[in-house]
C-alpha cells in the first residue's frame, strides 16, 4: 500500500474516532475483536469505499488494502463489514446521522 492510501485510511480513521474519543487509533490494529472496534471499522471502510472507490489507476483504495490496514486481510471481510454498515445506513436513523457527520 503506498503512503498516498495509507494517510487516506488514516484521515478517514481520525474523523470517526472524534465520536469515540476513549479509543485509540492502535486499538483498532490489534488482533481483538471488540464489537465495538469491529463495528467502527466498517465504518471506515464503509466510508472509504464511497470517498475512494476501487479501480483508477492505483489512485483509489482497494479491498485488500483496507483490509491489510486493519490486519484483517481478507477482502471478503471488508465487503461484510461495507454491507452491515450500509444496512444500518438505511434502516436506522440514528447510525445515518452519525455516519453522515462524518462526512
């Protein structure tokens, strides 16, 4: 991954972080998989996957490396985790205005 994709993760990783200001960005890399941690991941992804999509010219984050970021290498659990935050996009207004302010 080059340093352009990793400060772009890094970016997106600090801004929703500010809604949860107990947890440390390292937290996240950390084999353990807290709900809460698992779930504030999929965000991110979530919102990487709509900032920089995957496929131009090595400019835009692909799966693999949102998942390599997160030592959770499979492609396959970064589209999960894309797809229940997209879920909970449209079924609960709560999480959407959440999610939205972090756009």
């Amino acid at each position: 991954m080059n340093n352009l994709n990793r400060k772009r993760i890094k970016t997106v990783e600090d801004k929703v972080l500010e809604l949860y200001p107990s947890i440390c960005p390292l937290e996240l890399r950390t084999q353990r998989r807290f709900r809460l941690f698992s779930d504030i991941i999929s965000v991110i992804w979530a919102i990487c996957r709509q900032l920089y999509p995957d496929g131009t010219k090595g400019t835009n984050l692909t799966l693999q490396e949102l998942g390599e970021y997160y030592n959770r290498v499979n492609h396959a659990t970064v589209i999960h985790g894309v797809r229940k935050v997209n879920t909970l996009i449209e079924n609960d207004k709560e999480f959407y205005e959440k999610f939205k302010s972090v756009l």
